[in-house]
C-alpha cells in the first residue's frame, strides 16, 4: 500500500514539474502573433487564389535567415498563421502573371493583417529594339566650347 502510494506521489510529482518546464519554454519563447494576408489585384481589388505567401525570419543585422515558411491562398486571397514570435520578417508573394512583392515587416501585436495589392508585371526593355529619341553613343554631338 505504501509503495503504491509512493509511486502515485512520485508520479504526481514529475508531471507537476514536467507541467513547470512546458510553462517556462512557453515563456522563454516570448510574445506571440496571429497574422492574416490578403492577397489582391492592384488595378480591380479581386482575390488573387493560389498566390505563394513566403515568410522568412530576419536576423538583427536585417539579413534573411535560413529557412522559411511557404502558405497558399485560398479562393478569396487569404492565408493566416498563428503563432509567430514578434520581431522583423520579410514577406514575399509570389503568384502567375504578377510582380513578386517583397517587403519587412515589424510584427509587434498579437493579431496583424497584411493586405498587400499585386501588380501586373511592366514592360520589358531591349537594348536591342529601337526606342525613338534615343540615340546611340557613336550619334553624340561634341561637346560645345565653354565661353571664355
């Protein structure tokens, strides 16, 4: 009787200081967040679905850390995480047919959204192609005399 009642207090015991060690990691980890995106069209507001939301942690010089995490989109343009640790992070969004958007973030609340508005990708330049009132360097006039 008395063995099982050892066993039983140890039992207790442990769990109580297993339960102590679990708070204390919880708090060793600091604040958290639960961030929300959403993703949308710059020129009409629409969703965009399936766009790849890439955060990266940034370490204190404001260089990207290794690794990462990648969401989706759903159909109405969101993706949402939860438990963040506060402090910078860079947010990439890639998606079809659109700029890639880059940019840091301070992530100081418990709760933040981050809508960001994708653009459609500009013109591409040749150096090749003939672009009007340009004219090539060999076309240069010389230079004018300066006034004595």
């Amino acid at each position: 009787m008395k063995k099982r009642v050892s066993i039983g207090i140890a039992v207790v015991v442990l769990l109580g200081v297993g339960m102590i060690g679990v708070a204390r990691a919880q708090d060793d980890e600091g604040p958290m967040s639960d961030l929300r995106f959403v993703v949308l069209k710059d020129y009409n507001g629409k969703p965009v679905r399936n766009a790849a939301v890439v955060l990266h942690p940034v370490t204190k010089k404001g260089k990207q850390s290794r690794g990462g995490l990648e969401l989706k989109t759903d159909s109405e343009g969101r993706a949402n995480i939860d438990g963040v640790p506060y402090g910078p992070l860079r947010i990439q969004v890639l998606a079809p047919g659109f700029q890639t958007f880059g940019e840091d973030y301070k992530i100081d609340r418990a709760e933040m959204e981050i809508t960001v508005k994708l653009k459609r990708p500009g013109g591409q330049y040749s150096v090749y192609e003939n672009h009007g009132d340009t004219k090539k360097p060999d076309d240069k006039k010389p230079a004018e005399p300066k006034p004595q």
